[in-house]
C-alpha cells in the first residue's frame, strides 16, 4: 500500500521548473516500509521540446535500512501532437545500506524514451535505457501504462 501526496509551489510557469514537492509512503508486507520524497521539476522548452527532472530520496524504515538518492531526468519533442512524443532519458543513483554506509553503488543509464497517447485520457511510456557502467545493470526496460482522471 502506497501513500503520497503532491503540492505544486505555485501555479504553473509562475516559477522556473514548476517546481512540486512529493512525499510518499510505502507500506510492505515482506519487506521492510519505505519513505520517499522527490523534487519534480520540468516545463516547456520551446514549441514541441519538454523536460523534466526528479531528485529523489528514498530509505527503508527498516532491515538493511537501505537508502537511495537519485537524478532521473528526460527531453522529449511532440513528433505528432497529443498523440506521440519521442526522447532521451537518464538516471543517475547512488545507493548504500547500514552494512556500508558512504560506500555507493553508483549506477547511471541513458537511452531512448517514446510516448503514444491512444486516448486523450491513457498513456503509454517506454524507456529502453542502457547501463553506462559497472554498478549498473547492462539494460533496464521500463514500461507505464497510465490513466488520467
């Protein structure tokens, strides 16, 4: 069970980067919870060209007391209005546990990214993202299926 809740600094374009605070919880049965908190920032860049970017921490309440932080960010243009956009994502994390704390695990990947929007309200993501070094996995697919209400 997940609990999270958003709040947007101000209205949007009134300042750079439409800056929202997230917070969330994360309530697990087998493992232990988990807190999470993200900046999210992204905007317009000019006609058709969108960014975005998150910086996030993340630390289990419990068991390994593993903690993450992370930068995820992407570009896209709009090929096809409201319909298709295409672009590049990237993440970059350092993680550790109780066992090791300051000794990360550092992984950074970069790969494409497309967005088809079959209906105004659903969205497909997918991000086809390769690792860029030894702490990463060598490939990471990442698929959404998303529906706006």
């Amino acid at each position: 069970t997940k609990f999270e809740v958003r709040y947007a600094l101000a209205d949007w374009d009134e300042i750079w980067g439409n800056p929202t605070l997230y917070l969330e919880w994360a309530a697990k049965n087998d493992a232990p919870d988990g807190i999470e908190g993200k900046l999210l920032l992204g905007g317009e860049i000019s006609e058709g060209w969108h960014w975005g970017a998150n910086l996030v921490y993340e630390a289990e309440t419990g068991g390994a007391r593993e903690r993450n932080v992370e930068l995820t960010a992407g570009v896209s243009y709009t090929a096809i209005d409201s319909k298709l956009s295409i672009g590049a994502e990237t993440k970059y994390a350092l993680t550790d546990d109780k066992t090791d704390r300051g000794d990360y695990a550092n992984e950074f990947l970069l790969g494409p990214s497309v967005q088809y929007r079959p209906m105004p309200n659903t969205h497909l993501d997918l991000a086809a993202l390769a690792g860029l070094n030894n702490d990463s996995p060598d490939a990471k697919f990442i698929f959404v299926f998303g529906w706006e209400f």
